[in-house]
C-alpha cells in the first residue's frame, strides 16, 4: 500500500520544517517510496485523522504514525532488512539522547535566529499564527529576536563544540556511514538553509561544512533539490 | 597479569576526578579485578611510563593505555563476553558523541562551579599548580569564580535538559540498563558529590536525582564508597 508523508509548506514552496526533515531522510534511508503531501500551518485539518494537529505524519499502509521519534522507530522495525537508523539497540538509546539534546539545545540556540527569517517565508495566511505562537514560546517578540541576533549567533558556536568535535574523528556522526542521529542534527540545518540568507557557518567552520556538504548530497542530492538559499551549500 | 588503574588523589583520600571515575565504573561493568593506585597532581612521574602525565593510565598485562575513551575502547574489545559498555557499533559511535557532549557541554558547565570547591579539597602542595591552571583555562580567577556562582548555577540548568527528558523515557540513558554515556555523565556528578557541600541539584529535580541514587547503588555502593559530601546521596 502506499506511503504517504504529510510535511509543512512555506511559501514560495519551501520546506523548511526540521522535524518533517527527519523523516524525509529517515525514509530515503531507508529507501521506501513514498508521496509528499505538503499542507501549510493553517491546513492542520488535513492531518486530523492522525488524532493531533502536526506535521510530520507517516501513513504507511494501515499505519498512522505521527511525531518524527515515532515516525523513525516505525521505519526501523518495519523495515528491519533495510540499512538500521540507530545501529543496534545501543544506537536507538543514545540516538534518541541526541534526540533530545537536539531538540532542547541545539534548537533552543538556533530558534531565535531563524525564526524571523521564518517568517518572512511563512505563507502570508499563516503569519500572525506563526508570530503569535513563537513569540509566546520563547518570551520573545520578532524584533527583540532580530535585535539580539548578533547574541545568539555567538552564543551557537559553543553549542556546536560537540559535534565539530565529533566530526575530526569520524565522516558522520554516526560513524562512516550516516544515521539518524546525523538526520537528526542535519535537519536543523536544512531548516536554516530553507529560510536564511546568511550561512550560520563561518569559513572557518571546515569540519562543520564538509559534513553539511555530504548530507546535503545523500540520497541523490535530496537536501539540495528543494527552494533554500545557495549560501548554506 | 595484574591490572592497574592510576587515578587522582585529593586531600582526606578524594577520588574527585570524573575521567577516573569513568574508568572505574567501566572496570567494575567489564566485571575485571584491578588494583587502584591513586597519584596526587605533583605525581605526574609515577605514570611517565605511559608516556604522558594525566591520569587514569590502565595497565592491563601488557598494555598500557592513557585517556578514559581510548580505556573504555579497550576494555569493550578486550572483554568482549562481559556486558557491553556500548551496545553495539552504533552505540559506540553516539557514546563517543555524549562523550565530546560531556567534555565541552557539561564539563563547561560544571566546571567554574566545582573548581574553587576542589581547590579546597586538593592536596596543599597541589594546590598553587592546581590554581594557575585552571584559571588559565577557564580565564577566571578562583575568586571570580566564585562570585558568579549563581550565575553558573543558573546557567547549568538548560544544559541538563536532555538528560532529564531522556531519564523520563527509561531507568538510564542507555536503556534499561546503564552504559558507558551514564558513566560518562555521572562521573561529573561524583565530581560534584566528591568536592562540593552543596547538592547541585535542588530538590525538583526528582528524575535527576533517582537516576543518580541508582547510580551510586551500582556494583555494590562503588561509587558511595569513597570519602564524599553525603549532601548528594
């Protein structure tokens, strides 16, 4: 039966959700063919079926999975001949760590740079929701963030410690081969490459680039084939 | 042959030094008997042998191997029928991840917070060597140190976010049975526990401190075995 994944939708078609990220490339590493089916922040009725309003939502067969943790441990166990997310039991405990490390620093760190150049590529119906739910999340206004982002661009860098120094050693976080833990970290920087006219990344930042290159090339370039901005390339 | 762990000795008998610490508790998962012969910091030449001055050095028959990673490596390949610190090549490869985590994440953290407490417990003909490198690594004095301690304090909560977000899924960070990364982790809790009189973890902080209980329960007490501040239990 058909596999369906339901995305976030941006204007001028982009797709800039990290969390849909994740599941794009958690199906293309597992290489099961899919259709995308993109909805915009207003159009949550279009995934009520899944009992909640978010995206990403996974309908794979009989199955209705939503939330990406969820969407990616589904994968895994359905299709177990396919190349592993986590690399074994050991993997998925220390891949959903980094789940949450992702979701609670990384993101935490990156979300008040990003999110007023997200807005200005949100689509024109879907502003004043996504202005009134960010600012309210994150005690914020559009402006203040745009004020202070020379403060938040200082404060990333040591954020990223961990994973640049993760990458000297090894192609990919994971190891030589990608995995979800990279998906996972490499979706935030789709994120800002989906919205943001600056690269986050200094040339400086050798090790950090090469590894973006990379995931930006897997899978046929999938990262790459969609409307972001060339600077983050 | 025999086995020996070098590792830091402070004034009253304190074992303070997490990087010892994870090769203790990775030691008593491989189940391998071993004999402890802790150094204070002037003893530098007590491990020359090894080639370097830091501890933990691991003798092992005949090898001798310096820096926690590279012991804990040794002891998965090593003894590979005892449990697994790592659970598996994907586990390895995000244990390194937290590791790097803990060093340039939690370790930053903790460390302008614990270092003048630990200057209280070091040896005193340690301690004007003890003082002029960590200021010079952190760029503060001792004394400033101190002064900003709430604001340390404060700033640490965020970092300890994944943690407890992950403690709230399963017993340990690694499942249901630890691994290396809480090794990893706890062992800058015996840090803490080991110099400081105050409980870094206020009394909100249920999951933290149940994963932490559990973990000074292992192997019999190891780690309650040492001379510490019963402030932590």
């Amino acid at each position: 039966m058909a596999v369906v994944l339901y995305e976030r939708l941006c204007a001028d078609d982009r797709r800039p959700s990290p969390f849909c990220w994740r599941a794009r490339l958690a199906l293309a590493h597992k290489n099961v063919t899919h259709e995308i089916r993109a909805i915009r922040f207003g159009e949550a009725e279009k995934v009520a079926f899944s009992g909640q309003a978010k995206v990403p939502v996974l309908v794979d067969g009989q199955s209705v999975v939503h939330d990406s943790w969820a969407i990616a441990c589904h994968l895994e166990d359905t299709y177990p001949d396919a190349p592993s997310l986590f690399g074994g039991a050991g993997g998925r405990a220390l891949t959903r760590l980094v789940n949450h490390w992702v979701d609670h620093s990384l993101e935490r760190a990156l979300a008040p740079i990003l999110i007023p150049y997200l807005l200005a590529v949100a689509c024109p119906e879907d502003r004043a929701y996504y202005r009134q739910t960010r600012e309210a999340k994150f005690g914020l206004t559009i402006e203040q963030m745009t004020t202070r982002r020379a403060v938040f661009l200082e404060a990333l860098l040591p954020v990223l410690e961990p994973l640049r120094q993760r990458l000297t050693e090894t192609s990919f976080l994971c190891g030589e081969r990608p995995g979800y833990a990279d998906y996972l970290v490499f979706a935030d920087f789709q994120w800002a490459r989906s919205v943001c006219d600056r690269d986050l990344l200094g040339p400086e930042e050798k090790v950090l680039r090469a590894w973006r290159s990379c995931m930006l090339d897997l899978f046929g370039g999938l990262a790459r084939s969609v409307n972001a901005f060339e600077t983050a390339a």
